[in-house]
C-alpha cells in the first residue's frame, strides 16, 4: 500500500511538472518576428512595445486598416514614427479634453 502511495504522489508530481512546463497562450503583444521594411507615417494610427516578457522584442505598429506590423525598434526609421505619433496622440488628447 505504501508503494503504491508513493507511486502515484510521484505520477502526480510527474504530471504537474508536464503541465507547469507547457508552452503559454502566445500573447497578442508578442511577435514571432519583426522586420526593418518601413510603413509610411500616413498609414500608421498607433503603435505599442511587445510585452516584456515576449521572446523577440519589437514594436507593433496598427493601420488604418487595423492591420498589425511588427516591427524592429532598431530600424532607422521606428523613431521619427514613434515620436510623430505621440505628437499626433498628445494634441488629439488636448484638443479632446
């Protein structure tokens, strides 16, 4: 009895450990790549950073079209876009409120 006890606390163990190590929902905030190719300004509506916690670091870049773009922060020209449109969102933000 006492085998079979610690048989199946080990199985149990076992078990958890296979579940504890499963791979996790791959969050919307992640990319599996980015790319240099460059979006014109116009199209883009808003970006935000991969989560921390993401496996490739990058920044996701939404259209007009609601299409989304990941992108390498250390392209040439992420800057320039990332800072035209905080400028665009801090005076849509003023005129708002």
């Amino acid at each position: 009895m006492r085998n079979l006890c610690a048989l199946l606390f080990v199985l149990l163990l076992c078990s958890l450990q296979l579940v504890s190590s499963a791979p996790l929902a791959r969050s919307p905030n992640c990319c599996p790549s980015v790319t240099d190719k460059k979006i014109p300004l116009k199209k883009v509506v808003s970006y935000k950073h991969t989560d921390s916690d993401c496996a490739v670091k990058g920044i996701i870049f939404k259209t007009v079209a609601g299409k989304r773009f990941c992108i390498n922060p250390d392209a040439v020209w992420v800057s320039s876009h990332v800072v035209a449109l905080d400028v665009k969102m801090k005076v849509f933000y003023k005129s708002d409120h």
